[in-house]
C-alpha cells in the first residue's frame, strides 16, 4: 500500500501507457510527464504567490488578499484572470518581434530545467549523464531572454534593468557553480538522481545529507545566497528595484506577457530551489529514518515549498542591496570561499574517516569566513557614504 | 539523414546567414546565439551531451552576452541607414571564408578516410571524459587551469584598481 503511494504518479502514468496501442506508449508516457510537469508548477506558483502575498502581509502587520474567496483563497483566479483580459500594449517603438519572444524564451528555458530533476523515487523525465550541466545550461538561457526584453523595450528603465540583471545574474552564476561543483567531486557524477542516491543513507536514523558537512553547509550557505541573487529575489532585487527603476526589463510588458515573467521568475525560483534540494539537502529521501515510508514526492516537494518559504522570509526582513555591495560581495566574498570550499572538500575527500577531518574542515571554513567577514569590515565599507549624483 | 538533422542544420544555417545580413547588430548577436544552439542541438543529436551542455553554457549564457554587452557599450546598435551590409573588401572576405572552408573540409576528407568502413560509435560518457582529462590529460588541464585561474584574478584586481581612481 504504501509502497503504491510512493509510486502513484508513476503506476498512474503506466496504466495510461497501458491503454495506448503499444507503437505510441513511449510516447504517451512521455506527453503525460511533460503534460504533469507543466501542470504542476503553475499551480504551486499560483499558492506560492498567493503564499507570499499573506506572508508578507503578516510580517507588514496587515492582512494581505482576503476578498476573493474564503480568506482570500481564489485571489490566484482573479490574478489569472485579470492578466489574461488585460490589452497587451506594446511601446510604438519597440522591436516587435524580440518583445514578443523574449517572454516565451524565458518560460520555456526555465521549464526545460525541470527534465532532469529527480521529484521523487523513479520520478524523473529524462535520466541523463551530465543532469547538472544541463540544468545549469538551461539557466545560463534565461540571461538572454532578460537581455532581449530589456533592449526591445526601447525604454531607459528598462534597458538599465536588463543590464543590472544580466552583470548580476552573470557573477552570481561563477558561486552558484562553483558552490555546486563540491557535490560533483563528492559523488563523482554528473547526475542528479546519483547524487541523490549518494545521500539516501542513514546512521543512528539520521540523514547523509551533504548539508550536514562542513563543506556541504558552506556550500549550501554559498548556494541559497547565489540562487537567491540569480531569480533577482529580494534583497537581490536590484533588476526591478520597484522604487528606482520601476520594474526593471519588464517595465513595457502588459497582460499576459507580464504574466509570464511573473510565472518564469517563479518557477525559476522553484527550479533553482528543487536543485539546491536535491544537492545539499537529499532530495527526495526522508528527513529521519523511521520516516521512510513517507512518500518520497511529499519529501520533494515539501522541502521545495520550505525553500521557498524561506525566500519569502528574506524578502519580508532584509532591504535591498546596493550595486557596488552586489558585485563586491560576489567577487570579494564569494567566489574566494567556495574557492577554498574546492580545497577543503579535497581535503574531507582524502583525509579518510574519522573525527580529525571534521575538525580540520570546520576549522579552515569557519576560520576563512571569519578571516574574510573582519577584513571586509575593517576596509571601511560601513558607514556614511556620500553620493557623487545625488546630492 | 533524419528529419531532426535537416531541421537543427537548417536551423543553424538560417541563424548564421541572418547573423551576416541583418542591419541591426543586436539582432545580429541574438541570431548568432539560435546558431549556437542549433550547434548545440547538432552535438546532442550525436550523443555528445557534455559538448552540448557546455556549448550552451558557454557560448549562449557567456558568449552571446559578451557580444551584446560589447555592442551595448560601444557605439550605437543602428547602423547607418542606406549603408550595404556588405564591405567594400566582401571578396577577399568571400577568398578568405571559402580558403577556410576548403582547409576544414579537406581536413574532415582525410580523417574520415583512415576510419574503417563501418566503425561502430564509440560511446563516450561524461565519466569517460572526466577519467582522460585527470590521467592522460592532466597537464594540459593543469595549464588551462591555471591560465583561466590567472585570468580570473586578474579581472577582479583591474576592476578593483578601476574603482579605487574613481574615488
């Protein structure tokens, strides 16, 4: 029975397969994937968006959407159908076409990411060799799409914006690869569902997840800030920044091109999420070992709607970053600790089992961090700055 | 030949032709980027996904951004109107393309040639990849390593230096 619960998607997607003549079942199984895959994030970005939009309240002490609906449960109905009855304007000097495409470009790149992501036990779309480059590759497309939606919009706004997401979503992208490239030299593999096999062991009923090792929980650290810069999430919210640039490379998108942004960006953040869980925090196995017959998608995506939890969390607490504290973080700060992070992994790799490698880790990591956070200080970064153009 | 063949080749031929013949150069930058990924397309359709992969992440995510930032940060992304797009030198242009051409191609000609008739496709993983480039071509790596290493500090501390004239 249980059994059957962690295979449900998978024997339902198999019993269809089986009504097919059998010249077409490959193909029906994978339309059907596809076909869920599609389905199932939009959905959870209408109760994320509505997620975020009571939590916010609650953190702003006000009540957040509560007219549509009991307590403002169908609000992501009304948004649904307010985009898709807007008029879709576009600026008489825009350039059509790139206007018109870049949208489409982003939502599809940012879907693609989700073929090789294991979300659950046997539940992945394309078991390939080299999973994590691919979805890395398919997050390196999305910088374009930002870029052309910025350049056709022929609006200053929006091209800066493109600009700054683009420089951000390039720099963060060196940590975010580097502060994964660690699980690749742990696991010795490429693919997502090895890394998650790797991970699926307990001692003393307690996960062998990579985040719980001195290089994993500073890569994991590392990863979160740079998935957190590379959706443009607050306090990385610079592309849009509401106040000063109005909303970035997607001031000129109206109706439901805007709706699409609004869905890539957060799926996106699901897409970055699912691999930041599948890396660091075990994927879709069990939190404790007498909870293994949960099934293994609730881990997934639990874990999944935690992180982004999380992120509404930070969006609610901490203002927004300015450019040059953007880029000196990145280069000054980042990159030199997943850097060292390379060397203290190397390190937990050949210093073989026992209490004296936990040690040696910890130490260099949390010495560096130290080492780095007080020199950072010092330099003289805090307090009152003048502006050269806006006194 | 397979129907995906004709179209990804067609794909990144189109892509390349409008990357030469278009007016606009940021439309030129993303023409060349669809041929790169229809490059890319090429070398998954032969089951080489870590060429693929990297081809996309390096070419469209670093590449392609770089040529639009560059175009961006020049000079204006119109060209003058009524200029041709071709230059006043196109032939030696067209002597130079063609010489190139026909050196790949004969190239191409003579490895194919010293394959036997019927060889039966290697299958390469990503793994496979990983072990030659830490044993057999570890010094090479090493070098690459230590160039792209050197390279990367080095932008930091121009940019660093940049910043601190500024002040």
């Amino acid at each position: 029975m249980l059994e059957k619960a962690d295979q449900l998607f998978v024997l339902l997607q198999h019993w269809v397969m089986g009504l097919v003549p059998a010249a077409w079942q490959t193909a029906t199984g994978i339309v059907l994937a596809v076909v869920a895959i599609i389905a199932v994030y939009p959905t959870l970005f209408a109760l994320a968006v509505l997620l975020e939009r009571k939590g916010l309240g609650r953190m702003q002490n006000r009540y957040g959407p509560n007219r549509v609906g009991p307590f403002g449960l169908f609000q992501p109905v009304a948004d649904g159908i307010k985009s898709l009855t807007k008029e879709d304007v576009v600026p008489f000097r825009a350039d059509t076409l790139v206007h018109f495409l870049a949208p489409l470009v982003l939502v599809v790149a940012v879907f693609m990411g989700f073929a090789v992501l294991p979300m659950g036990r046997n539940m992945v779309l394309v078991d390939m060799d080299a999973s994590l480059l691919f979805v890395f590759a398919m997050g390196a497309s999305t910088e374009l799409s930002v870029f052309m939606a910025g350049w056709s919009s022929r609006n200053k706004y929006s091209l800066l914006g493109a600009m700054r997401a683009v420089a951000q979503m390039i720099s963060y992208e060196v940590p975010l690869l580097l502060s994964s490239v660690v699980i690749v030299m742990m696991t010795g593999s490429l693919s997502l569902e090895k890394m998650v096999e790797a991970q699926n062991h307990y001692s003393y009923g307690l996960p062998h997840w990579y985040v719980f090792t001195p290089w994993g929980l500073a890569g994991f650290v590392m990863f979160v800030i740079a998935a957190m810069a590379e959706t443009n999430r607050s306090p990385f919210d610079l592309p849009e920044g509401e106040s000063e640039i109005i909303a970035g490379y997607f001031t000129e998108y109206s109706g439901f091109k805007f709706a699409l942004f609004f869905l890539g960006e957060y799926v996106g953040m699901f897409g970055i999420s699912g691999l930041g869980v599948t890396l660091f925090l075990g994927g879709w196995t069990a939190p404790f070992a007498f909870l293994t017959w949960v099934p293994s998608w609730i881990w997934f995506f639990g874990k999944v709607m935690l992180w982004i939890c999380f992120f509404i969390w930070v969006r609610g607490t901490l203002p927004r970053l300015r450019q040059d504290q953007l880029m000196n973080f990145a280069w000054k700060f980042m990159l030199p600790m997943t850097l060292l992070n390379l060397l203290v992994a190397a390190m937990w790799r050949f210093m073989g089992e026992g209490w004296l490698r936990w040690a040696v880790c910890t130490a260099v990591v949390v010495g560096a961090y130290v080492l780095m956070g007080r020199t950072g200080m010092r330099r003289g970064q805090i307090g009152p700055r003048s502006y050269r153009y806006a006194e | 030949m397979s129907i995906a063949f004709v179209l990804v080749s067609a794909l990144t031929i189109a892509g390349g032709l409008a990357a030469v013949l278009l007016k606009n150069l940021v439309h030129c930058a993303l023409a060349v980027s669809v041929a790169f990924a229809g490059l890319a397309f090429l070398f998954l359709q032969l089951d080489a996904q870590f060429a693929g992969f990297a081809q996309i992440l390096v070419y469209i995510g670093a590449v392609a951004i770089l040529v639009v930032f560059a175009i961006l940060l020049t000079r204006g992304a119109e060209s003058p109107k009524g200029e041709s797009v071709f230059s006043r030198a196109w032939q030696a242009g067209l002597a130079i393309a063609a010489a190139v051409f026909a050196v790949l191609g004969w190239a191409i000609l003579q490895g194919a040639a010293e394959l036997p008739a019927n060889a039966a496709t290697p299958q390469v993983t990503v793994n496979d990849i990983g072990h030659a480039l830490m044993s057999r071509y570890v010094l090479p790596l090493e070098i690459v390593a230590l160039l792209l290493t050197a390279a990367l500090i080095g932008a930091v501390i121009v940019a660093m230096h940049e910043k601190e004239r500024a002040k």
